[in-house]
C-alpha cells in the first residue's frame, strides 16, 4: 500500500464450543495459541495492532502478553466471527487504508505471507492467499468494504462476500499449506505435532 500504513486485525473471540475450553489460552510453545499468533503479528511491522476478545477476555488479558496490541471486545461474540469483526472496524485508525485479517488460534502464520500480501494489496479488491491445498487466512480487506463488512452476521460471513462474485477478489500464491488452525482437540494436536523439534 502506498501510505505504509496498515492495519492488523486478529480475530480472538470464539466461544471454542467444539474444544469446551478457551483454545486461545491452551498451551503452545512457550506462551499459549494466541501468543504464538500475536508474537507473529507483532513482527509483521503493522501500524496499529487490534485484538478481538469474546468470552475469554478476562482470562486472556491476565495470561496472554498484549504489549502493542489493542484490545476490543466483541459484546455478542457467541453470534460469530461477523460480530468479532464488525467490533473491531470501528477502532481501525483513519490512516489505514485496509485490514490484514488474521485468525487468533493459527501461529503458523507467516510474517513473510503478510508482508506479500500487504505489498500486493489495493484499495480496489479483496486480496486472499491461495495456498498449495487451498485459500485460506491472512485476508486483505480495503477500507471500501467496511460498510458491506460491518453488516455481516453469523459465522464465515467474511467467506460468503469473497465467494460472492459481487466484489472484485484477487489472489496471492502462496507456495506453502494453509496454516493450520484450531477448532478441534485433533486440530490442536496436529498443530502441536507438526511443530515438535
């Protein structure tokens, strides 16, 4: 993007009802799931950093570190990721011309995948990565969609607007497995066995 400043939006609050725990404090590495993911964001170099919490908020803010990263908090977080998202638009700083739409539970995230698609991205479509196995997560989202994108509901709203064809959509080739992200114990399992020394 021309102005250098971007926006990075993490989407983190999900009931996790299939794992019946907040998977966004289960353990990974060092820190927890969302702190494997924020630790990647972090070094994406974006200009303003939100957080989207649901249910968990409290919890998450005493054990996930969220130095840089402003914290919103999705009122009806049990009605789907439309509603952590439509949260989060009114806080984007005016200067960002779009959001880099990440997920909170995939710490497989690529810092070098996000700056690709922030260099690709522009103000005229919707940017999604185009994996070896499929499309998948980080999305770029221009401003001239927030309008469309905030009267979204329920869950893979965001999904239905790119599958749509009533907006334009490009993609970015991504030579890698979409990232791995958890919503099942099998889910998380793999995640950790794929990332075992």
């Amino acid at each position: 993007m021309t102005n250098g400043f971007v926006t990075g939006v993490v989407l983190a609050a999900g009931t996790s009802r299939r794992l019946g725990t907040p998977k966004q404090l289960l353990p990974y590495r060092d820190t927890t799931l969302l702190g494997a993911t924020l630790d990647v964001v972090r070094a994406c170099g974006f200009g303003q950093i939100i957080v989207t919490l649901g249910g968990a908020a409290a919890a998450v803010r005493q054990q996930v570190d969220l130095t840089g990263v402003e914290v919103v908090v999705a009122e009806d977080f049990g009605s789907g990721c439309s509603s952590s998202l439509r949260s989060a638009l009114g806080s984007v700083h005016p200067l960002a011309p779009g959001i880099v739409l990440m997920l909170g539970d995939q710490p497989g995230l690529s810092a070098a995948t996000v700056e690709r698609l922030i260099a690709d991205a522009t103000t005229a479509a919707i940017t999604v990565c185009g994996y070896r196995d499929g499309v998948g997560h980080p999305f770029w989202l221009p401003r001239g969609l927030f309008g469309q994108l905030a009267r979204l509901h329920g869950d893979k709203a965001v999904w239905k607007i790119i599958e749509s064809g009533r907006v334009p959509v490009s993609r970015l080739d991504v030579d890698a497995a979409v990232p791995l992200d958890v919503d099942t114990w099998a889910d998380y399992e793999r995640l950790r066995a794929s990332t075992s020394p």
